[in-house]
C-alpha cells in the first residue's frame, strides 16, 4: 500500500490501516464489555455457592473473562484456544483445527468449482435459449428460497442412499448454495455487451459461437469474479452445513455441534472465527485472481 | 457461407455491369410500439453507384440512420425492394460486402488497437501472416502506425474512431457505410478526420454511405446528398454535389460550396424539417 515516492497513496494507506485498527479496537472492547456482563449471572451463583460475599471488583472481572464455560468467553480465551488447537497440536490429530479446518476447505472448494461451472453452464444455456431463460430461471430463484439447513440433511440422507458417501454430499449442499450467484451474475454478465457490439458483430456476419467466444465471455468476466466472491462464502457455510448431519465427526461443523453438546463454547467460537478467517481468506484469493485477469486483460 | 471464389465472382459482377451498388426502391419500414406504428421509412427510391459518396442529412427521426441500417441488414424493411451489389442486404452482409462505422468507436476494451481491427479478421479465418498485414496497412491507412499495441483507454476520441474506420476497412470491403462518426468529436478533430476520410475516399475508390446532421460536413465530402425529411421518413430531395474530387477545407469559403449548403438548407426547411423545433 505504501510506495515510496507517492505521499498521496501512503497517506492513504496510513488512514486506512488507521481505520481499520480503530474499528478492530472497537469491537474487541465492545466484546470484553459484554463478555463480563453476560458471565456476570454465572459468576455470582458460584460466589453465592461457595459462600463467598466479599469479592474486589478486580477479581470478580477477572473471573468473569477466565470461567471454563462462559455464556460469551473473552477475546483472549478465544484466541488462546485457537492457539492451542492450531500451533500446539499435530495437524493430523482430531483435536487440532488445522484438521479440521481442511476438512471443511477441500468441501468447500469442491463445491465452490462445481457450483461455479454449474452456474456458467445454466447461464450460457438460459442466455442462448429463450425457452430455457423461461423455464429455468424460477426454479433457479425457488431452490434458494428452500432454507438449507431444512434441505441439507435431506441432500446426504438421499446421496448415502445411493451410495455417495464421504465429501461429495456435503460438497453438494455447498454447490447448491454457489451456483445461484454464480448464475445470475453470469446470465446478467453475458448480457452485458451493448446493442451497438453486438451488431458490430453482425455486420462481420459473426455466428453465435463466435459472437459467445469474442465478446460475451469477456465481457462477462467482471461480473463471473464478482459473483464468484459472494459464491465461495456461501460455498464455505454450505459445507460448514453439511457436516452438521453426517455425525459431526470432523469439520468446523462438527467442531461447532460437538462444543454445543457439551457446552464448550471457547471451542465453539474458536471454530466461529477459524471459519469467518477463512472466509475472507478465500474471498480475498478470489479478489487477487479477479485483479490480475482484469489486469492482463486491459480492463483495470 | 458463401466461399471466398464465390464471393469474388459476385464483387466483380457488381463492378462490371452497370447496375447500381445499392438500388432501393419503394421501400418502407414501419414499427410496431405500443403507441401504435411507426413510419420511420416511406417510400424510399434511391440508387447509389459505385465509387459514389452519398451522405443523407435530416434532423433527427428521418430515418436516415435507419435507412443506413437497413442497407446493412440491420434491419429489415417491411416493404418494397433493396439490393446492395445486387443481391439482398442478408446476403451481401453474409459475403461481408461492407464495413460498418458506428456512432461510438465501440472498440473492445480488452483488446488492443491491433487485436480490435483482427476482430473481423479472425472472424473470417484469415492466417496470423495476412491478418497482420490488414492491420498494419489499414492502421496506416488512418494514420495510426506504432498504435497497434495500446489499449483503446490509452488513445484519444479521435483516434478511437480512426481506429474503428480501421476495424471496418480492414475487411477490405467496396462498400463504407459509416452512421455519424465524428458526431461526437469536437469540430476541429471533426474537420480534420473529414478531410483524412475524403482522401482515404479517394485513394481507395470506395463507395462510401455517411449519415450525418451537420450541413457543412455532408457538402465537404459527398458527391451526392440525399436530403430527408420526418414523420414519416422520407426522401425530399437529392442534391448533386459536383466540386471537383481533391478537395481541401479552403473550399468551404467557395461561392460553389455555398451555393450548394444553401440548397441543402433550404431542402432541410422545405421538408418541414424544423416546423416544431
């Protein structure tokens, strides 16, 4: 962000780390406020329980933000968790969220490219076929209004069925929740060129092969990345999804269900943050490959 | 798809006999809105021959960009007759017999000056060897040599549009149909891309179809001047334009080229052209 030589862009550079560490203070400190207002009820049955009247107000705060169990654990607690299960243990053991953070990422991505070529796929096809634009694009917009976490167990039940078993499932409920962007941004991208580019490729008397390939895939591209950010979200809370169903054995997910089965909700919100890091990790990665295709083609 | 032979054939049979390059007549285009039709073209007969430079002036709603696209196969006229090289405008755009020159330079972004011109180029399958020699020729052509590898962000208006002229030469058509080019450039650049165009005309020896509003410009370059008028779209008058071929911009001060913009005028005016302006 900071190049030599440009006062203007460091300056920039400067405001906007500026900005964004005032706002991380801010919500770290909002949350540490409300981390010892939500221990506090627990805090003082255990005082009460051990007989314990008189407490300095220090200590009490203390307590609240080391309980084992908290209604809301404090940043730190979270952090040292994560530190904990990421750092400090062997990425193959069952306790660490590198593993588990694997498992949801390979779904993730898996469903992430199925839904992406499924979404092109619908969009080239509903773009070339009126009959196809009619027909296809309610049932496109009605599967979304289905909730997934009512389909989703339906969606493994049904694959185990048919012996699909394993990744796969859980990678489907992750591609049925990518490829609606991915569809509607492409469709829309498509569309894009201007009725004078379109005729100019009539006037070369251009088919439509040629009229797809030339002028309405590139011109496509900037929405495809666009739709393809919202896309690989989404695709990582699908998977998160499916793996609620399937047992919770290995996953954020699973790591999620098993910290709410016993009430571990350090693990739970370690989980919570491991996956929205991830999240943006992979929106990020998503925005760099947009920036550089966009880039070697002329268009930024 | 017609072959290239036969293409070829069908360009010489246009050139040897002498029929006009585009013959229309009785032509009509009416659309269908929701306010009822449209009458954007009546009655239109007008034949254009080669080597000729036809411009057709009106205010806007004559229908003389609409006229320009039905000889492009544009659109499709629904009445009366039309042949461009002497057969219809669907077959003559088949057999690529002209290039078009839009209003904006409508150059892909993605593409750089060279790529947009081989755009048609690639279309008709011609080798790497002969599209690179179209594009460095026709960028000469306009003037924009050492240009093939910007990006149409980088070039100016004016050079945008020399480009597109480029991109619709570099199909080496015989036939330039070009729908008010410079209408968006300031008068100097206009001026002087009027005078490159003319020379180019003359050079190539080319029939050239140029719409435009701008009376100055349409006396400047034509040999012919098709004056139409609106509400429905038709053809007023015809205007012969016979100063001599090699002309510069002195020749706007000439009594000859006054007399003729004063025709032009007075042709605009009788067709009601301005009766609610």
């Amino acid at each position: 962000m900071n190049t030599p030589g440009s006062p203007l862009l460091a300056t920039v550079g400067r405001s906007q780390t500026l900005a964004v560490s005032v706002v991380l203070l801010l919500i770290i400190a909002i949350w540490y406020i409300a981390a010892i207002f939500l221990n506090t009820a627990f805090q003082e049955e255990l005082y009460k329980r051990a007989n314990r009247v008189e407490v300095s107000t220090e200590e009490f705060v203390t307590a609240t933000l080391s309980q084992e169990r908290p209604v809301l654990p404090s940043p730190h607690q979270v952090l040292e968790e994560i530190w904990k299960t990421t750092a400090l243990k062997k990425v193959t053991s069952k306790r660490s969220l590198v593993y588990h953070s694997w498992i949801t990422l390979s779904t993730t991505l898996v469903g992430f490219v199925i839904g992406t070529l499924l979404g092109i796929v619908l969009a080239v096809l509903i773009v070339h076929s009126r009959v196809l634009d009619k027909s296809l694009m309610p049932w496109i917009i009605t599967s979304q209004t289905i909730p997934i976490l009512a389909i989703a167990p339906m969606i493994i039940v049904v694959l185990n069925a048919v012996g699909i078993s394993g990744l796969l499932p859980k990678a489907f409920i992750s591609t049925y929740l990518s490829f609606f962007p991915v569809a509607v941004g492409m469709t829309k991208g498509l569309r894009s060129p201007d009725a004078i580019n379109m005729d100019l490729m009539k006037t070369f008397s251009a088919g439509n092969w040629q009229v797809f390939w030339k002028l309405r895939l590139p011109s496509s591209l900037p929405y495809l990345f666009t739709s393809m950010k919202i896309a690989i979200a989404i695709a990582l809370v699908g998977a998160i999804v499916g793996e609620l169903p399937t047992g919770a054995v290995s996953g954020l997910g699973a790591r999620l269900l098993s910290g709410s089965y016993y009430g571990q909700t350090v693990q739970i919100w370690s989980a919570l943050l491991t996956a929205a890091f991830l999240a943006a990790a992979l929106v990020a990665i998503v925005d760099i490959l947009n920036q550089v295709t966009l880039k070697r083609m002329g268009l930024s | 798809m017609l072959s290239a032979a036969e293409i070829e054939d069908g360009l010489e049979d246009a050139m040897q006999s002498s029929e006009p390059t585009i013959n229309i007549s009785e032509l009509s285009l009416t659309f269908e809105t929701n306010d009822g039709p449209v009458h954007a073209l009546s009655e239109i007969d007008l034949s254009i021959n080669h080597g000729d430079f036809v411009s057709f002036i009106g205010p806007s709603g004559c229908g003389k960009t609409t006229l320009l696209r039905v000889i492009a196969d544009l659109e499709k006229p629904t009445a009366g007759s039309i042949t461009v090289n002497g057969v219809t405008p669907e077959n003559a755009r088949l057999n690529r017999a002209y290039g078009y020159v839009f209003q904006a330079a409508a150059l892909y972004p993605w593409r750089t000056i060279g790529k947009n011109i081989a755009l048609p180029l690639e279309i008709m399958g011609l080798d790497r060897a002969e599209q690179k020699q179209r594009i460095e020729r026709n960028l000469e052509l306009v003037n924009l040599d050492g240009f093939e590898r910007k990006y149409p962000w980088q070039l100016s208006g004016g050079m945008q549009q020399r480009a597109s002229i480029a991109r619709a030469l570099a199909v080496d058509p015989d036939l330039l149909l070009m729908d008010e080019p410079f209408g968006a450039l300031d008068e100097i650049v206009r001026d002087h891309l009027n005078e490159q165009l003319l020379k180019l005309w003359d050079k190539t020896n080319k029939t050239v179809v140029f719409v435009t509003h701008s009376i100055p410009e349409a006396v400047f370059l034509s040999t012919k001047i098709v004056v139409l008028c609106p509400r429905p779209g038709r053809i007023h008058e015809v205007i012969d334009c016979d100063l001599p071929r090699n002309r510069t911009l002195d020749i706007r001060e000439t009594p000859e080229f006054l007399e003729i913009a004063h025709r032009v005028r007075e042709g605009l005016r009788a067709g009601h052209s301005y009766e609610d302006v």
